[in-house]
C-alpha cells in the first residue's frame, strides 16, 4: 500500500474516530457536572483510567483477538476502532474537564439567534461565535483527538497481524527499518508533521488567550440529572473499563502472579524493582525539563519559536531517536555518544509538544490575577490566612504541576523507540525488556514486570507529592 | 524562577554526562588488564546471557550486552553498527543469523581473527579471511497444524500450489530470517524468479503476518493451516503440546535453508584481545552443546558428544548437511531488501 493511501485511510480512521468519541465525552462532562461527591470522583477516576493503561498491556491482550479476526479486514479495523475510542473519548474528556468553556455566553449566542436576517454574514458570526462560545471545547477535542489517534503507533503494531489495522505510524516504522533511506523518510515525516500542525495551528488559536471565564453559569452543557440520561454514560464508561482494564487485568492477572512467584523465588523481584526505578529517572527528568520549558516558551517565547520548539516532537520518537544518533556520532557529540545525555535529550524533545499542552491548561486553570493574588496573601500578617494560602496553592497550583510531571513522566518511561535507539549499553529500561519478553514469549515475567512498571510510577508520584509538601510547608515556616 | 530551575536541571543532566564520559574513561585507564567488553548480541538474552555469564566466571573480564529488541521495535544491531561505524564501542557481535554479518563483512566493519576453535566448524558456514563464523544454527520449516492437514511434503506442495493460500503464513520479508531465505532464494533463482514468486504467493492470498513467531502462533491456534517459521519458534508450539509438526522449507533444487548464529570482532574495537578470548568461547564444543539442549534446540555444526544431543537433533542434523550455500546470498541481500522497500513504500 503507498503512503497516501495509508496516510488517507489513518486520517479518515482519526477523524472519525475523534468524531465518534465526542458525544459521549460531552454526556460523560455533563453527568461529572451535574453530580458531586464520591458518585463524582468515581466516575471522573472510571472515565480517565483508560488514558493511563499501558499500550503494551492493551496491544499484548487483543493480539491473539486480532490473530484470530486475521481472516476479516473488517473485523480487525473494527478491534483497533474500538480500543482507539474508549481512549479518545477518555482523552476528549480530559480536554472538556480542562478547557474554560466560553468566552461568549450563551445568552449572547441566544441574542444573535433572535435576529431575524439571514444572510451570509448573520451566518457567519452565528459560527464565530459558537466557535469561540460552547463549541470552543468540542472542536479543541476532536481536534486534539485527530492528533492522538494519528500518532497512536503500539496498539496498532501489536493488534497488526497481517495489512490491517493500516496505520501510519507502523507504516512509515516499517518502511524506515526495512532500509528506507533516511531522507526519504524524513520527507513522509514531513507531511505528516504539516498535517499536524495544520490541526494543531486552529487548534492554539480556539484556547483562550488570557482569564478563565466562568465555567457554571454555561448552560451549554446543562443536563437534567436523571437516571435516564447517566445509564447510557455508565454503559459506555464501563464498556471502556472492561475492555481496557478489567479484561487485560483479568486475562493475565493468573500468569502474572505466577511470574511474581517465579520472580520472588529467583530473588528476582527487588532486581526488577530497581530496573524499573531506575528507568523511571530519565524519564522523570525529562519531563521536568520539557514541563519548565513549556512553561517558559509560554511566558516569553514568540509563536514562532514556540512552534519550531514543538515540530521534533510531533515527527514521534522515531525519527527524534534517528536524528540524535546521527547527530551523537559527529565529532563535538560523540564524546557524549554512550552517556544518558542523548536519550533524555530525545525524550525532552518527544515530550515537549506535549508539555507545551499541559503547561498551556495549567496557566489556563489558574489565571495571572489569581495566581498573583495567592502570592500576595503567603505574606499576610495572619497566621491562618496564610495557612488557608498554603492550602490553596498547594492545591490549585503543586499539585496540578506535579500531576502534569507525572503524566509526561507516564509517556516517556512507555516509549520504546527513543530508549531502544539512545541508551548507553549498560542500561536496560524495564519496557524493552518488555518487549524482548513478549517476543520470547515469557508471557509470566513479562506480565508479572507489566504490572509492577505500571504501580511502581504511580507509587513514586504519590511519594515525590508527599516529601514535595512536607518540604513545602517547612520552607514556609 | 521556572528559568532557574530549568538551568539547574539541564546543567544538572549534562553534568551526569559529563561524569559518565569521565567515569568510562577512568575505568579504561585503571582497569586495563580488566576491561569491560561490550557485546551486541541478537540471540534471544533467555539464551544468551547465561553462557556470556558464564564466560565472565571464567575469564574474569565484565560483559556489558547490548540484546536485540523486539523484531517489531528494533531497528537492528546491523543498522547501529553502521551507524557507529566510525566511532564503535561494541567489541564483538553475536549475531543470530548471517547474512547481516555478512553486510557487516562487506560494508568493512569487522575485524578478521581466526579463532583456534573454529577449525571444528565445517568451511561453508565461515568466512574464509575469519571476518565471521558460523555456529549453533537454525533451519527454515513449514510448520503444520496436523488437525487441519497432513504432514507431508506432498500435501505442502499440493497446498502451496492451490488457488487459495490464505490459511497459508509467512513473515514479512523485509527482516529476520525470512529476508535471509528471499535472499537464498534471490542467489539461487535469480532477481526475477522470486519477484515472481512473491507476487504470485500474494496474488493467491498468502498472509504477510509481522514475525516467525506469530506465524507459529497462527497454526498453532489453527487460524492458518501452514506457514513458514523457524526451528526455535516451531519448538515453541510443539513444547506447548499444540498439534503441530515440522518439515523442512527447500529451494526449488531441493536444498534446505540453515541460518546459523554468527559471531565477529569489531573494526577498532576498544578491547580487542578480550573480544578474541570471547570468541574462542562461544566457538567453542561445550556452548553449542547448551545451545541444543536449550529450549530453542540450536543445531550444532562442529563435532559434539552426540550421546548429549536431545533427540529431535539428529533428524535436523541430517536436514542442516543438505543446506544451500549462503555465500551468493550475502551479495544479493541489499538488492532483495531495496526491492522489499519499493514494493512496501509503492515506489
């Protein structure tokens, strides 16, 4: 198949699928506004764990599915489809959740409408300003969704037996470690990364530019709370949940104990531990860096810059791995050539475009005014007042960073080709040895790790969130 | 401050670096006579490691192995040491297979070095300078799943020649094996023979699946009812008690195709006289005896104990001596890889 064809058939799937996932990311949205307390909590945590199951979990389970769909073109896009929709309306949905819904109200949008000419130019700002009004969010969604989808590369390899799913992605890997010459793949890239950008370019404009507007009074997302209305949300959200969650959890929690067994008995286990911690660092450093640098192309870079900053990370990791061992084996780099230097370079670079996302929300979250309200109120005479600060920025402002560092932190410890093309030798991250695992078909040792890599982050966020306020609070007093 | 702190982490990392670059310096000055010997190694590390542990006890000199990863992830140890070419750090490859050591060979990467211990190794499966050697081999087979036909050649060749190939398997020939088996049969058949060949497999609805072993797996779960695969990876599926049986894969002229492991120094490697003592190891009777007694059941090509050797050894012993030479197929690699690249990009 020729690269437009694949390209085409992957956009058309990313669109659609974008498409698809947004209503029941809105009635998702409407549901979490319209109930609180512990109903709320859960069905926030239920409708954003897909975001955080490892693709290799999810691409190892459904691939004995796929080798069995093999014989339906049909069936396999449909199996990849679906495991694509239950993240992309997880996705849609955090974007929702994060987004400030309107600059315009709905009673400007109302007044419009009471307007009786029609023409061309009554339409017009009819669309401009539902654009910039309750549609704001949804278009942000899809938008951001396409992008996911698009670049979407473990699933689709794992659940690719024979031509189906076709993805890009797997496409342009293949045809660049089949001998492709660099340049010519690099040209593919190109497309892809102008297609990129022109979904990312309207994408940056739609976000607000400055204060956070009121997000209660929009009645755009109002709903009725009723049961009615929450069965079918719950259907779908459990629907996701079995399919990506329970099933791979279920499906191998057997092998995996028994690798933890095998493990344990081999005094294995606290080797494995280490393995894991250990690659965690790099990533953990990168993300840092890529969340500070967002931060400060935000503040001060021009748009420009902002842009070239991000075009490396949207070419995907492949080609950021490629580019840097090139570049590490020139004289000037290459005393740097078998250090740690070069792959956290690489996953700096990956996770940037990313950063720049979160970082943007975070500013978005907690506009200028408030935030520089909060810094006023830390000097307050009031011993109270300033604990009551304390809290309040602990809240509104470390934790959300620390939160976005871990999610950058996820997305670099899990991807394989910037760690597979730049490690040093003597360091082995935990998730090719994930890989090698599957291929030889260990599937004990290899679960019993899975598991194991995917707690152990979430452990070492909660404990870095833990130590970060106790310091916090101890540099106050 | 976010600039300050991002300076303090960045000069942080780089100062890490710097470190490195300074610790892997000093531990080559200060331990000389104990280097650390680096090691691209494509055989599987379940395999692997525990002989180059092995040789660690008994030499005293630290092993650092770089594995292969996963065929759908790796881009190759060939392609790295192309690339690093100028500037190596690896000493010696263990390759899984030969005709990338032969790209190696001819792209001027190796180091010739004649290892007393490959006189036991017969002269078709080692370059005659000592640019590589043979050892420890595989064999492409058609696997069967006896449930859905019979194990015979005829019924292959009746079923390879039906109008319907697709509950028929084959890897994607860009990689692995399977690329050393177009290769052969590029050398033996010329260019337009396998152009021909392949187009008519695909015309007849072969699947084009992503590795050996999800072929294995297909007939293993009775989704194909035939495909192309490796010895070890056939071993996989008969282990696990599935009803599958092997044959050998011949060329049109009847031979087989044996892939066996490689291994070679380095070009300017940093701990020459340590890679040589590695080499002598892995040549040597004793690993590929462990080799076959291993799961993935290596076939051995020097003269061994044949009381130690499992007993399915002895049938693909007699399969491996029928082996094609892969001399002209080392020559023609590049031009069936090129061609696979084209007809996958469409150019």
């Amino acid at each position: 198949m020729i690269y437009w064809e694949v390209l085409a058939w992957s956009v058309l799937r990313a669109v659609s699928l974008s498409i698809v996932a947004l209503p029941p990311a809105v009635a998702i949205h409407r549901q979490l506004r319209h109930h609180s307390g512990f109903g709320r909590r859960t069905l926030l945590v239920l409708s954003l764990l897909p975001l955080f199951v490892p693709d290799l979990v999810i691409g190892f389970t459904y691939r004995l599915t796929a080798s069995r769909l093999m014989h339906s073109a049909i069936a396999t896009e449909l199996l990849y489809a679906g495991l694509l929709l239950f993240r992309l309306t997880a996705f849609q949905l955090a974007v929702l959740l994060l987004m400030p819904v309107s600059g315009v109200s709905d009673s400007s949008v109302h007044s419009w409408n009471l307007i009786p000419r029609r023409d061309p130019s009554w339409w017009l700002m009819a669309v401009r300003l539902r654009m910039q009004g309750p549609w704001r969010p949804m278009v942000v969604g899809v938008l951001a969704g396409v992008l996911i989808g698009l670049q979407e590369f473990e699933t689709a390899a794992l659940v690719q037996v024979d031509q189906h799913p076709i993805a890009l992605s797997v496409w342009l890997f293949d045809a660049h470690a089949g001998g492709e010459n660099l340049l010519i793949s690099l040209r593919y890239v190109a497309t892809t990364v102008l297609l990129q950008l022109a979904l990312l370019v309207p994408a940056f404009r739609l976000l607000p530019k400055g204060e956070a507007a009121d997000t209660a009074a929009d009645s755009a997302t109002a709903a009725v709370r009723s049961w009615t209305r929450l069965t079918p949300v719950l259907f779908f959200v459990i629907a996701g949940i079995l399919t990506l969650v329970v099933w791979p959890v279920w499906s191998n929690a057997a092998e995996a104990l028994i690798g933890f067994k095998v493990q344990f008995a081999r005094g294995e286990l606290d080797r494995r531990l280490v393995q894991v911690l250990t690659s965690l660092l790099p990533s953990a450093l990168a993300a840092v860096l890529s969340l500070l640098a967002a931060a400060i192309l935000l503040q001060s870079a021009r748009r420009w810059v902002l842009a070239c900053a991000v075009v490396p990370g949207l070419c995907g990791s492949l080609f950021i791995s490629l580019l840097l061992l090139g570049l590490f084996q020139l004289p000037g780099f290459r005393i740097f050539y078998d250090t740690s230097l070069p792959m956290i370079l690489g996953m700096f670079l990956f996770a940037l475009p990313r950063a720049v996302l979160l970082a943007y929300v975070l500013r978005v979250l907690l506009p200028q005014t408030s935030r520089h309200s909060l810094t006023l109120l830390k000097t307050a005479q009031s011993k109270s007042v300033r604990q009551q600060v304390e809290r309040l920025w602990w809240r509104f402002v470390e934790v959300r960073w620390l939160i976005a560092a871990g999610i950058l932190t996820h997305w670099c410890f899990w991807d394989v080709a910037i760690v597979s093309n730049l490690r040093p030798v003597r360091f082995e991250p935990t998730v090719l040895r994930l890989y090698s695992e599957m291929h030889w078909g260990r599937s004990e040792d290899l679960l019993a790790t899975t598991f194991l890599a995917a707690i152990a982050p979430v452990f070492v966020c909660a404990v870095a969130a833990a130590v970060w306020r106790a310091f916090a609070k101890r540099r106050r007093r | 401050m976010n600039r300050i702190v991002f300076v303090i982490v960045a000069a942080s990392v780089l100062l890490y670096a710097l470190f490195e670059v300074w610790r892997g310096s000093s531990s080559e000055s200060a331990d000389s006579d104990q280097p650390t010997l680096v090691v691209y190694c494509a055989h599987d590390a379940a395999f692997a490691e525990p002989l180059l542990k092995a040789f660690e006890r008994e030499s005293g000199i630290a092993v650092q192995i770089r594995f292969d990863e996963e065929a759908n992830k790796s881009l190759g140890l060939t392609n790295l040491l192309l690339t690093e070419r100028d500037n190596p750090r690896c000493d010696v490859f263990w390759n899984n297979q030969t005709l990338g050591t032969m790209r190696l060979q001819q792209a001027g990467v190796l180091q010739p070095y004649r290892s007393p211990n490959a006189e036991r190794i017969p002269e078709r499966f080692k370059d005659p300078d000592g640019h590589w050697t043979g050892f420890a081999a595989r064999l492409r087979v058609y696997l069967i799943n006896t449930d859905r036909m019979p194990a015979t050649e005829e019924a292959i060749q009746e079923r390879l020649e039906s109008d319907d190939l697709s509950r028929v398997a084959i890897a994607r020939p860009q990689f692995g094996t399977t690329l050393s088996h177009y290769s052969i049969l590029a050398a033996r058949q010329g260019m337009d023979w396998l152009k021909s060949w392949h187009s008519d497999l695909h015309a007849r609805g072969i699947r084009e699946v992503r590795g050996n072993s999800m072929t294995r797996d297909l007939v293993a779960e009775g989704v194909c009812d035939l495909a192309f695969t490796d010895t070890d990876d056939a071993f996989g599926a008969i282990d696990r008690g599935r009803p599958v049986q092997m044959l050998p894969v011949r060329t049109p002229t009847g031979q087989t195709i044996c892939l066996p492991n490689s291994v070679a120094l380095i070009r300017n490697a940093p701990h020459p006289e340590a890679g040589r003592q590695l080499i002598d190891f892995l040549l040597s009777e004793s690993v590929e005896l462990q080799l076959a007694q291993s799961s993935a059941r290596q076939i051995p090509l020097g003269p061994i104990d044949e009381s130690q050797l499992p007993a399915e050894l002895t049938e693909l012993q007699s399969w491996a001596k029928q082996a094609a030479d892969l001399t002209g197929a080392a020559e023609v690699n590049q031009q069936v890889l090129n061609w696979l690249t084209a007809e996958h990009t469409g150019q």
